[in-house]
C-alpha cells in the first residue's frame, strides 16, 4: 500500500529535458548558499576578533581596581 501512495504524490517525468531547469536552479541555489555561507564565516571571524580586542581592553582595565 505505501509504494502506491508514493507513486500516487510523486510523479517523474518520462521526458528526462524536464529536470535541466530543475538540475539549473538546484545548483544555483546550492552555490548561492555555499557563497553566503562563507560570507557569513568570514563576518563571524571579523567579530571575534573584535571580541577578543574588547575583551582584552577590559582585562586591563580590571586588572587594577579603582579604591575609592
């Protein structure tokens, strides 16, 4: 029962031209993600740098407490 259910939702083509446009946006939108995906790597590695230069900044400032 289950094998026709699927066959009944799925339906391939019998002309195989009709996955070339498919086949063309898939590996658009694949190389666009893997494109933002390094963008976005190379933003998060600028933050943590700031981050760290931050972070450094206020060791230094605690490193001696003000007495009032």
């Amino acid at each position: 029962m289950f094998p026709y259910l699927i066959g009944f939702l799925v339906q391939f083509p019998q002309e195989k031209k009709y996955y070339i446009p498919a086949l063309i946006s898939l590996s658009f939108f694949v190389l666009l993600a893997v494109v933002v995906f390094f963008i976005f790597r190379k933003i998060n590695e600028k933050q943590v740098e700031q981050a760290k230069k931050l972070e450094e900044e206020i060791m230094k400032k605690n490193r001696f407490p003000h007495t009032d």
